[in-house]
C-alpha cells in the first residue's frame, strides 16, 4: 500500500495572504516515507525536506485510519467546521481515500455554515477534537522530518 498526505495550514485570511501558510507532504508506504515542507510567508517561501520509518510510519498509517473515521464533505466548505483552517487530502494506492478543503481568499466565510447548495456543514466537538489531534500528530511528523518549527 502507498499513501500521499497533502496537508495545508493558514489559508483562511480573506483577501489577504495569510502571514504564514505551511504545506506539508508525506508520501511512503510501509516501509518508510519522505516529507516535504514549504513554509510560506509575506517575504519568502523556504521548502524543507526529511525521511520517516519505522514507528513513525506507523503513527501515520494510524492517523490515516482516524481520519477516514471522520465525516467528509464532497466539496469545499463555506467555513471551517473542524476549525483548523486546514486542508488535508489523503491518497491510499492512488486513489483520493479521504479528503476535508476548506475554501480560501473573499469567498471564505466565518460565520456561513451554510453552503451555497443549501448544505449544512457541521461536525460534533468530539470529531473536531479528533481532527485537531490527528492534524498535529501528522503535522507534528513533518516538523521532525524537515527539521522546521
């Protein structure tokens, strides 16, 4: 089995560039993984690299579980209903497993949690707890792998 972990932080800042977007990917498979930062702020875009195996790569095959746990919505939100400002796409053997986008630039918004299609995108403050863990438990790996704070 392979995966792909596309994760991006700090993208819900209206109109404006969020001060710091952080993107991580993390592509492997049971065996061992590698991992690719960018850190994009205001002045600058550093990109970072690192490896994973071993116990780590356990802790993300487990996450990956968690998440698939989780509700997804087929679309983008209106507003972050994990409240992570995070998107997150997960690929298992090519194919999209398990995947939460939030929309980004003037069309987000805090307070609708309501979609244009007149869905109501909403989840439990148990699975927002979960999200947020497993989100900084994957987040947490690509930190140690590329080395960045």
């Amino acid at each position: 089995m392979t995966f792909d972990i596309r994760i991006s932080q700090g993208l819900s800042n209206g109109i404006m560039q969020s001060p710091r977007t952080v993107n991580y990917e993390i592509k492997g498979d049971n065996t061992g993984a590698t991992v690719d930062c960018t850190v994009i702020t205001r002045k600058n875009d550093d990109s970072y690299s690192g490896s994973v195996s071993g116990s780590q790569i356990e802790a993300i095959l487990k996450s990956i579980e968690d998440l698939t746990k989780l509700p997804m919505f087929e679309t983008p939100v209106p507003q972050d209903v994990y409240g992570k400002d995070t998107s997150v796409m997960v690929r298992k053997d090519g194919k999209v497993l398990w995947a939460y986008g939030v929309t980004s630039g003037c069309t987000y918004d805090y307070e609708d949690q309501e979609g244009s299609d007149g869905i109501v995108y909403a989840v439990s403050d148990t699975q927002k707890n979960d999200f947020s863990s497993i989100i900084n438990d994957l987040t947490s790996v690509g930190e140690a792998a590329c080395n960045i704070k």
